[in-house]
C-alpha cells in the first residue's frame, strides 16, 4: 500500500512547489518579451531587477520591509479566501489599523516601548478586524454582496482617515496632513538599531521587529486552518456550505470569524508601515499593499506558507524596480506595474493553467 | 458473412496510474439491439463508454464503427461518427428551453432564426419517428427528471447517432418514468437503433435487454443473450458469488420511542410548503421506511429530522422529553446519538476539496478522538479514517485521497462508515445503497438489520422498493408532504404501494367502493 501511495504523493508535493514557480516564470518571461519589444534587454533588466532586490545589504532590507507588509495583507485574504470569502477590503484594513497603533502611540506618547508597542499592536488587530467585522456581519445577517461592501468600506477608511489628518490629528502649525513624529521610545524597533544595540553593523534599512511578527502570524494562520476546529469550520464553510449545515456548522458565524481574522491580519500591516518606517501617521500609507496582497493570498493556493514566497516575490518585485528604473531610462512605474500584472496574471487568474505534462499527471 | 457490428471494441486497454480500470475488453454491440452492461463499481463501465464517447482514449486497442476503424480524440468526433450519450448526470441548461437545449453546439449561424425554426422541425419529425414528445418552449426547470432525461435522448437523435449510450439512466427515475425510458429505448431498438445501457440493477437488465456483458475488475468476465440468464446467473458473474435477495434480519421487536413528531411543518429553502401537520413515531429495535413517489416530501422530512431545515410547527419529542424546536438543529442532535446519511451525499456530506481523511470526521470534527480542546488531531483522525476505510471496505484504502476523486459508491461507503461506526441511537438514512455495487449492498443491508437486532432505531428513506420490503418493518408511505398510510412488508405488493404512493388511500378506495 505505502509503495503505491509514496510516489504519487511525491508527485502531489512536486506540483505544489513547481507550479506556482512556472506560473511565476511564464508571467516574467511574457514581461521580458514585452521589454525586448520597446527596446530593453530583458536579461540586463532582469539582472537589474534581481540585483536591486538582493544585490546588497540595504536592498535586502527594503525587499524585506515591503514583504512584511505584503505578507499580513496576504494571510488576510488567504485567510478568508479559505472560508470562500472574498476579502477586498485589505487596503482600508490595512488604513484603519494603523489609525488604531498611531492613536495608542500619541496618546501613550512618552511612555516606554514595552508598554506601548503591544497595546498598540492589540489596537491594530482591533481597529482592522472591527473594519471588516461591519461588512462580515452585513453578509451574515443579511447576505449583502461582500465584494461590493468592502470596495466601499476601502473609500470610506479613505475619506476617514483624509478627514483626521488634515482637521483633528495634523501636528498644529504644519501644513502637511500628517501627525507630529512619535517619540523613538513608540517604534517598532528596526534590525538596524536592534544590530547597533549589539554591537554589530548593518546596513541602514527600515525593516524592523514586525517581520518576526509576520512570520508568526502566517504560522499561526497555517496553524488555525489545518490544525484547530475553528480552521476545519472554516474550510468545511469555504469547501461546501451545504456540509457545513448538515454538520451543523453556523455558516454566518463562520463568516464573521473569517473575516475579523483577515482584518486583525490586515491591520498589523499598518503596524509596519506607522510604527515601523514611517514614525507618524500620513496620508495612503497602505499604498495598494493591499491589493498586492489579493495577488499574494491567491498564489498562495492551500497552503498557508505559500503567503510568504508570494510576499517575497512581490517585494521583490517593488524594491527591484527602483533600480531596473534607474538602471533604464525607458522602463517607467507604469512598466513596472504591467510586469506586476502580468504575474498575478499567470500565477493568480492563469493559476495552474498552464502546466507541464509531468506536473498535470499529478493532479 | 454477416454484417459487421455496429459498433466493436477489440482488445481495450487503460490504465490510470496504479489503476488499471479495463484489461483487453473486447465487445461487438449488434445495430438493432439493446445490450446491457453491468458490473460492479469500479468494474471499468464507466471508463469503457467514455473511451466510447471520446472523452478518454484507450492506451491500447482499436474501435470500429460499421467495420471501419475510428479514432476519437474528443466527444465531439464521436458525436460526428454517430455516436450520442445520455449522462447519469444531465448536461442540460436549466434555464434555457427544450429546444434551445437541443441545438446547442449545432447552430453554426450567427443568427439562431434558422437554426430555430429547423430545429423545430426536426423536433416534430423525432416525435413522430420515436414517439419522443417534448414541449419545445418549455424551460428545462420547469421539466420533470423523466422529461430532463428524454431532452438527452432527444439531443443524441437530434445529432443523428445511431449508437445510444445511457449511464445508469434509472437512478433518479421512480417506477412509472422507468417504464417510460424503457418503452422509448425499445422503439429506438426497433428502429435500428444500438442501445448501449449501463447499469448494476439486474432486474433492469433482464427486463429491458437482448444481450448482456459482465465487467469484473476491469475484464470481460461475462457475456449472453439477455434469454439465456438470469438475475441470480448475472449476479453470480459479477461478484463471483450468490447474493440473496429475501428478507434481511430478524423479526422487528419494537421497544422504547426514540423519536415522536407531532403535527410538525417544513418549508424548503425556497420556502414553500413542504411538509404539513405530519405525525412519526420511531422506536428502537424496528427499521421505518418512508416510500414515496420522487418529490412527496421524503428529503425533506429526512432533512428536518437532522436539523438541516427548521420545523416551523408541531412537537417534538427524543426518547419521551419534549424538545424546544429552535434547539432541533444539525449540531446538538448528533450528541443526543442522531446519525444521519442524507440523500445527496456529494452534497451534503462530504467535503470533495477534503482529503478522504478530513471528510471522515464531518460532524464529529469538535470531540474525540478528532479533536481535544478545540485542537484538531491528526494521527487519531488518520487511524480513525484508517480503521473506518477497513471496516467498510473503502477503496482506495488512502485517506490522503482527495475525496472529490473518489467513486460514488465508495464516498458513500465512507459516509456510512462515518455514522454507522459511532454506533448511535437513531440512523437518519436516505438511499443508503445509491451507487454502491451488490456485494457491497448485501454488507450494508446486513449493518442495518443489525442496528435492529441491537435494539436501534433506523428511519429508511429510498426510492427503492425491493430494498424496503427486505428491511422495513413498517412502511409509510408519503404524498405531498403527508404520511398516508402505513403498509407492514407483506402486504407492500407493488401494485399497493404504488396506489398509495400516487395518493389512492385505502380509505378513498373504501368510500369509492362503498
């Protein structure tokens, strides 16, 4: 029996890891004709690309600061994409809870890190997940399209968040709609000072201790799908509502769980973005991370800690950039964006559609 | 010399990994004939007509239509070559009309004015020739099962095939549309037609066919004039061994209530009345059967007594406590020892994205041993899917198999194994042998007959009226929504519950009479 199941299962786990990489490649390789057509080398630009993403210390630092935000923006779509849930909402989850950490942090202004830093990190997960809670409940209750509420609940965290910083947060006598800099004690506290504090030297970059938390989060996400009831629920809703009323599962309940989770995920991303790097809360923080973040929480398929090469990938991808547009005149932001189209493209809509007769016979 | 074959597969081999689903299956089906093909689950039928059909190509072997060899690389070379296939389930589109349904893929205009007025035509024409009758502007919704069927036989003849192929055409048809199907095929076979029709119900076979091939384990094991056997003879062939068809298990001896319902009422989903004013009662140590035409309530009822859909009205009462009827939910039954099998297991009871292994524990996914403080545990549910895949003789025995790859009948077998092994109180069980092969039926016939002899309750919803006369100590019979007689199993002829079930009471019969 084992003889018989071991290859195919080999096979099964093959397909999981090398699909999404061709997918990926398929996307960078129709990228590349298309720079070969307006006049660029694709090789030189994607030596470029790889080496302003990891090429030196500081690279790598940036590439990681943008992953750990597309990393939380990701597990929050992955997370409700198990329960069959569309959750569009990041980008204003993402917004409001950075609202929640940069409201704990003015207003404990001043006090030590130790205290500050976790209740912010609570008022982030209760700020995001209360943002998408509005909706969850409007599609438990009453079954309004979840799509279209948290489109909307992303405009209105938008116009939320314009109206606090131009008339109640901004820092008296500035004309910038942003909020006074938090004291350094309110931080989340970055690799570089970390390093400093030990004696070592790294290179200047913002990525800070928000990392380890994103890649606790993802851990635990995988953890609660696969492993706990709650996740089974989960899975069972998103697998088969109709089970999950034979098994007397409240599907509506599981809704509103599924989605509060993506929210709390969401909004620890803006505990990256406004603790992290920028030190005060600004206008478009988020800056489409969660968008990027659909893109992510779909590549990731069923498997949970696919989140974080998606994350990478598409950090990647956002730090490469800058210098493949320094490196080449031609390539402007717009050709970077189609470049991250056209992968989400194939590794998202096109997700194993393309494939290797090898890989298909696992299936 | 005689004519060649109308059709002929000569030495069809395929395999699929490890599966090695038919072994050099070589067949001749006569034009003007009906040949039966049965054999049990995974016996190969269902790969050898889709290799037919060009929806899977043979690793090794040859087809021959009229003596000549064909190469069908997809359905729709068949479909050209004569060649029409009328699925178990229907491909037709709900809410588009009969006719529409029949020209689709045909209509090779940018505008469908031609087509549609042709195809009208042609619809008269088919009529005429076949006896095959359809309203041509009706929505296939607002179509009865029988109907939906004929539209699939009307779309094969539309397409000219000569060669007809029907995958277990009976199984959603109660006994009158039966009779209708098989009354078309015969004169389809009368007008030269070749009848292929796949099935394990014997009785159907000898009933309806002039020849019949046995599959077993991917091989021809078996092949006849339909005249020459029998059902025992066939059966034999297709298992290798006797399979008694009498009744099953002891007598009844009824003990304590389990279950009282009084005066309960049931909307569907959709909200129409489905049950009204209804009265049950279940005791331990006897198996009820509800009977009933398709459509008389029998889904819901079995629905509504597992908390899936609410009971809007009446009482309810477990082992003599009566219960709060916002309380008779999926979720706090199955601790009370509620087990319940429903009629549609694809839909209801399994997950088909779950491994095997994870769609065992549906139900019971929050106690032990699958779970323990919220904590899934997955050696125990391993070891549990493991043990059930052995008892009820699963196969594949893989729990990691994803559950959706599975066949029919064992999904069903493992959805059995799932409530019969928690050994509860009362089994709530709809068609429990639906697609399951006959070796397999007798093993679970002979489950529910020991529940009985244990002093368990069992409430049996089929459509299957040889399988409620072998079980059932009571029989209910159903109509629109109410129980309207109760039959003990000799006096359940056919000819009385089929008045019963199409509503005629012995009571209404009395007052014609008298």
């Amino acid at each position: 029996m084992t003889a018989d199941t071991e290859p195919s299962r080999g096979k099964a786990v093959a397909r999981a890891v090398l699909q999404p990489i061709f997918d990926v490649l398929a996307g960078l390789i129709v990228s590349g004709l298309i720079l070969a057509v307006i006049g660029v080398d694709p090789l030189a630009a994607s030596k470029s690309l790889v080496h302003g993403a990891f090429g030196y210390p500081e690279a790598i630092g940036y590439t990681l600061y943008y992953a750990t935000t597309y990393m939380f923006a990701g597990l929050s779509v992955w997370l409700a994409l198990r329960a069959g849930l569309f959750n569009i909402g990041g980008e204003g989850q993402i917004y409001l809870g950075g609202l929640g950490a940069g409201l704990v942090c003015v207003a404990l202004d001043g006090m030590p890190g130790i205290v500050v830093v976790p209740v912010a990190c609570l008022a982030a997960i209760t700020f995001g997940a209360a943002w998408a809670f509005i909706p969850a409940f409007l599609l438990a209750k009453r079954g309004s399209s979840l799509v279209v509420t948290t489109i909307m609940f992303n405009f209105l965290a938008a116009a939320v968040m314009t109206w606090l910083l131009t008339a109640v947060m901004i820092k008296p006598g500035q004309a910038a709609p942003e909020t006074a800099e938090f004291s350094a004690s309110s931080w989340m506290p970055s690799f570089t000072s970390l390093a400093s504090a030990l004696g070592i030297s790294i290179a200047n970059s913002p990525v800070n201790l928000s990392l380890i938390l994103a890649l606790l989060a993802v851990a635990g996400g995988q953890f609660l799908v696969g492993r706990t009831v709650a996740g089974y629920h989960l899975r069972v809703v998103g697998g088969n509502p109709d089970a999950a009323a034979y098994a007397g599962i409240d599907a509506g309940w599981v809704a509103i769980f599924a989605l509060c989770l993506a929210g709390a995920c969401a909004g620890l991303a803006g505990v990256n973005e406004v603790m992290g790097v920028h030190h005060r809360l600004i206008l478009d923080f988020p800056n489409g991370a969660g968008f990027v973040g659909i893109a992510v929480g779909l590549m990731a398929g069923r498997n949970g800690w696919g989140v974080i090469p998606g994350a990478l990938l598409f950090a990647a991808l956002a730090q490469g950039s800058v210098d493949l547009m320094i490196d080449n005149p031609r390539i402007n932001p717009e050709l970077v964006v189609m470049v991250q189209g056209l992968v989400i493209f194939f590794a998202g809509a096109l997700r194993g559609q393309l494939t290797l007769p090898k890989l298909r016979a696992a299936r | 010399m005689s004519s060649p074959a109308a059709l002929e597969l000569i030495g069809i081999e395929k395999s699929f990994g490890s599966i090695h689903a038919n072994r050099g299956i070589s067949i001749k089906f006569a034009a003007g004939s009906i040949h039966g093909l049965i054999g049990e689950n995974g016996a190969g039928k269902s790969t050898l007509m889709s290799i037919v059909f060009g929806m899977q190509q043979p690793d090794v072997g040859a087809i021959r239509i009229d003596g000549r060899t064909v190469d069908f690389p997809t359905p729709k070379a068949a479909i050209t070559a004569g060649i029409g296939m009328v699925h178990q389930h229907f491909m037709l589109i709900d809410r588009c009309t009969v006719l529409e349904n029949l020209l689709l893929g045909t209509e090779n205009n940018f505008a469908l004015g031609k087509a549609l007025a042709y195809g009208r035509k042609r619809m008269a024409e088919l009529a005429r020739e076949y006896g095959l009758a359809l309203p041509p502007d009706t929505r296939v919704r607002d179509l009865s099962i029988g109907e939906r069927q004929s539209v699939e036989i009307l779309k094969a003849l539309y397409r000219d095939a000569r060669i007809l192929i029907l995958d277990e055409p009976t199984s959603v048809l109660n006994a009158e549309q039966k009779e209708r199907l098989f009354a078309i095929l015969r004169t389809l076979r009368d007008a030269g037609k070749t009848v292929i029709f796949v099935s394990h119900k014997l009785s159907e076979i000898i009933a309806l066919t002039d020849h019949v091939a046995v599959l077993r384990q991917g091989r021809m094991v078996g092949e006849t004039a339909t005249a020459e056997t029998d059902e025992a003879a066939l059966a034999t062939i297709m298992i290798g061994g006797h399979v008694d068809l009498g009744r099953i298990g002891g007598a009844a001896e009824p003990g304590e209530i389990l279950l009282e319902a009084n005066g309960i009422a049931v909307c569907n989903p959709q909200g129409e009345r489905k049950i009204d004013n209804l009265d049950l009662t279940l005791r331990r140590g006897e198996i009820v059967a509800i009977a009933g035409l398709a459509g008389s309530g029998q889904s819901e009822l079995l629905q509504a007594l597992a908390g899936i859909l609410p009971i809007d009205r009446g009482r309810m009462s477990w082992r003599g406590q009566a219960m709060d009827l916002r309380n008779w939910r999926a979720k706090s039954l199955r601790a009370l020892g509620i087990a319940h099998v429903p009629d549609e297991p694809r839909r209801f009871g399994l997950v088909a994205d779950f491994s095997a292994a994870e769609s065992a524990i549906l139900g019971y996914h929050d106690c032990k041993p699958a779970a323990r403080h919220g904590l899934l545990n997955p050696r125990a549910i391993l070891a549990d899917c493991n043990a059930a895949m052995n008892d009820f003789d699963v196969r594949p025995r893989r729990p990691d198999i994803r559950t959706g790859a599975m066949s029919g009948g064992n999904q069903q077998k493992l959805l059995l194994a799932r409530e019969m092994r928690r050994d509860p109180e009362l089994l709530l069980i709809g068609e429990p042998t639906q697609g399951v092969d006959i070796g397999a039926v007798a093993a679970i016939q002979a489950r529910l007959a020991d529940m009985r002899a244990r002093g368990k309750g069992v409430l049996l919803v089929t459509s299957d009226l040889d399988q409620i006369r072998a079980l059932a100590d009571r029989i209910l019979v159903m109509n629109s929504g109410a129980i309207v007689g109760e039959l003990s199993p000799d006096q359940a002829t056919d000819r009385e519950l089929g008045l019963m079930m199409g509503g005629v009471t012995t009571k209404s019969r009395a007052q014609i009479s008298g």
